[in-house]
C-alpha cells in the first residue's frame, strides 16, 4: 500500500507539533509496511533519508493547460494571504499584494518556472497554500499511490486537488482547528477552508475525542466519518535528565508552548501571581515565544511578580530537556489544545503535570492533575499539593512515566493503516 501524504513541515525544521506528529506517525507507519511519500512545501536535504520526501519546490507546472487552468480559477479564493494574518500591517499588506498582483500580470514568467516555497508561515502563507494545492495536483498526476492523506488545514486543499486529479480516496487529519487558535474570534476565511477539506474528505481524523466533538458539533461534519486516533510519544528518543542541584532555593513550576491565546499564558501569570501569595519559595519559568508575549511580560510587570518570572523564549530539544530537569511541577493551562506533547515530554522527564481539561492529552493520562483553564484556585492549590506534598509529587512521578511510556506511534499507524485499508476496500466495491 502506497500513501501519498500532504505536510507543511518535517523534523528538523518544525515550529511545533504538528511536524513531530507527521515525522512520528510517518516512521510507524513504515514500520507497519506502509509505503509513504511526504510532500512538504520545501525540503531543506538534511530530513530523515528513510522516508521519501517530495520536495513540491521541485515540481513545475505549466498554468496555461486546460486541467491547470480550471484548479486555479477553484483556487482563486487563497490566493493572496491578506487579511488573514493577524502580525501584518496595512502597509506590509499592500507591499505584499501589489508584489503578488504584479506576479501575476507576467503570466509568461509565472508558467514556464517552478515555484519556490518559503515553506513558512509568514505573510504569504495563503498564497502558498494555493499554489501548494496545484503543485499536489501535478504531483498526483504523476505518480502512483492509493491514499491520500493531508495533515492540517494548510494542505488540505492539496489533498482536495489530489483527489480531484486521482480519484483516489482522501483522509484529513486536524491536529487543530481554528476554534483551538482563535475562540470564538475566528477566521472566516480560514474556517471555510477547514471545512471544504473535512467536507470533500473521505474519512476525517481528529487528535482526540475534544477535538473530535468540535469537527462534528462546529463545523457539521457527520459523526461516522470522523475518527479519532491519539498521538504518540516516542517519535524522537527523548533524553530525560537527571535532576540537578539548582543554584537557588525555590522550587520550579514550569510552562512550555507557545506565548498565544490557544495555550493561555495568561492564566499561568495569574495563578503565579495567587501562588506567591502563599508560597514566596517558587519560581516560574515560561519557555516559548509568540504574538501575546510582550502582553504577559507587561502583566508580569503590572502584578510585581517580574522578578519571579523567567521568560527564555523558544527552546529547542536539548533546551526543553535542560529546563525540565530542574523543574519541580509543568502546567499546561490551554484555553483549547486538540492533544498536547509538551505534557507527554514532563513526564517523561518525571515531572509531575497539571494540566487543563479542555486538552486532548488529559483523555489519555489518569495520572496528572486535570482543572479546568480558567480555574485559577485550583490551579494554584494543585501545584501548591505537588510542591509541599512529596508523596503526591512521587506518586505522579512513578505513575505518569510509566503510563506515557504506553503510548506508542506504533499503535496510531495500526489504526490509520486499518482505516486506510477499509477505505480501499469500500472504494474498489463502489468501482
């Protein structure tokens, strides 16, 4: 069995989980005799050399055919990535499409060249992802695969164009939607996307049940058609270390993620700032970057707890690694987290969690403490237990490795490559 398998990033280069996630369900699923080729918008040369990556920077398409000519005008609607991305200004928008618009206007120049991708998710993302989709379409013309499997809402309209080129089946898989990244304040047009991909799919796999529960109940899509299959937690060989003598007295109660909305940083500061009210013992470090930083260092700042606060910016590997080796409690305080790795990571590396209830993870894990994210009392008082209590933080210890240890990419690919080989089999009846 052959997948054609659509990602937006691959190990090294990853912003976040959603390429350790394709990098760790890709290897299992090789392991269980699945053929895989990865499309990835660019490669970079130095990516796993066991699996086969396609890099669509490569590929050529010639928009002057008729098939070319009719995708675009579908895809038309994408093109210019606008308004959809929250950290461009109105300035920076215009620079941006006046350059797109002249782009277009050397349709000669446009045609006969390959397209380079950035491969990012800057300012131009939703024009990539467009040109992304007719790459795919080029790419399923050419070679032979069974499935079709798109990882996100960023190259779902690949996959779409796969299957409209191919005929062959088509599974999306939502790591997240744009209720996890936004609330209630969505993206329109972001959403649309999300849902034409779910739509046209053919089977639709979700991270976990919550996210599951949002794909059917927010966006209408039949509840026999979405699948849910947990992530693992062995895609790269995590390197615990061993606890280290810190070079101060307080103990260390540790976030990990992203600085924005999804994984709410503003509630981690606020039950810093109710925990040190009755503990002065603690520190707290927030590791990660995003667009709501300088908003939580300037909350910091207003309650007075600066001093008591660690902002390290974005960790990679061996950092994070470093990091949990001298905490004594990760919280993870998303407002809407579709699963969650970070947490996997703690108690890998023995530290106990507390964790929100709106998560994924929190379905698979018995022994972590789960709140709600906007309780900020019991927030407190859980790592209040964990921190004064050694027996509690021991039991967690002990527990939570051995119950992550149970979660294996292995057992995700079984039930992808099942649910693949059902698809193939409903499709050669309907033929």
């Amino acid at each position: 069995m052959r997948v054609l398998m659509f990602g937006w990033e691959f190990p090294p280069h990853i912003s976040g989980g959603l390429g350790t996630a394709c990098y760790g369900l890709t290897k299992a699923l090789l392991r269980h005799g699945v053929d895989v080729i990865f499309v990835v918008p660019k490669a970079f040369g130095d990516e796993d050399n066991e699996i086969k990556i396609l890099n669509a920077s490569d590929f050529e398409i010639n928009l002057e055919e008729e098939t070319s000519i009719e995708l675009w005008k579908r895809l038309k609607y994408i093109q210019v990535a606008s308004k959809i991305i929250p950290y461009i200004s109105p300035e920076a928008y215009t620079e941006e499409y006046e350059r797109l618009r002249k782009e277009e206007i050397k349709k000669n120049d446009f045609f006969k060249r390959k397209y380079e991708f950035s491969g990012s998710y800057g300012p131009n993302i939703m024009y990539e992802v467009s040109r992304y989709a007719l790459i795919a379409s080029a790419i399923a013309a050419t070679h032979d695969f069974d499935v079709i499997h798109a990882h996100d809402w960023l190259t779902y309209p690949a996959g779409i164009a796969a299957k409209s080129t191919s005929g062959k089946p088509l599974i999306v898989h939502v790591h997240a939607t744009e209720f996890d990244r936004s609330g209630e304040n969505i993206n329109q047009d972001v959403y649309n996307i999300e849902r034409e991909g779910m739509l046209k799919a053919d089977k639709v796999v979700t991270v976990s049940n919550y996210t599951r529960s949002i794909v059917i109940n927010r966006y209408g899509i039949e509840p026999d058609k979405v699948v849910t299959v947990y992530n693992g937690a062995d895609a790269f060989k995590f390197h615990s270390r061993p606890k280290v003598d810190k070079p101060y007295k307080e103990k260390v109660v540790t976030y990990i993620g992203r600085i924005t909305f999804q994984k709410g940083p503003e509630y981690f500061v606020e039950t810093a700032r109710k925990l040190l009210k009755y503990d002065d013992n603690v520190r707290f470090v927030m590791a990660g970057s995003g667009d709501m930083f300088p908003r939580i260092v300037k909350l910091a700042a207003r309650y007075r707890i600066g001093h008591k606060i660690h902002f390290t910016g974005f960790l990679k590997g061996p950092e994070v690694e470093e990091v949990l080796s001298y905490s004594d409690v990760y919280v993870m305080p998303s407002v809407s987290e579709p699963f969650g790795i970070s947490p996997l990571e703690a108690l890998m590396s023995n530290v106990p969690i507390v964790i929100s209830k709106q998560s994924g993870v929190s379905e698979v894990l018995k022994h972590a403490i789960k709140v709600d994210f906007w309780d900020i009392d019991a927030m407190a008082n859980a790592i209040y237990g964990i921190l004064h209590y050694p027996a509690i933080s021991k039991m967690f210890q002990k527990y939570g490795k051995a119950e992550v240890d149970q979660l294996k990419w292995d057992n995700s690919a079984y039930e992808v490559k099942q649910l693949y080989e059902s698809l193939l089999s409903e499709y050669l009846i309907l033929k």
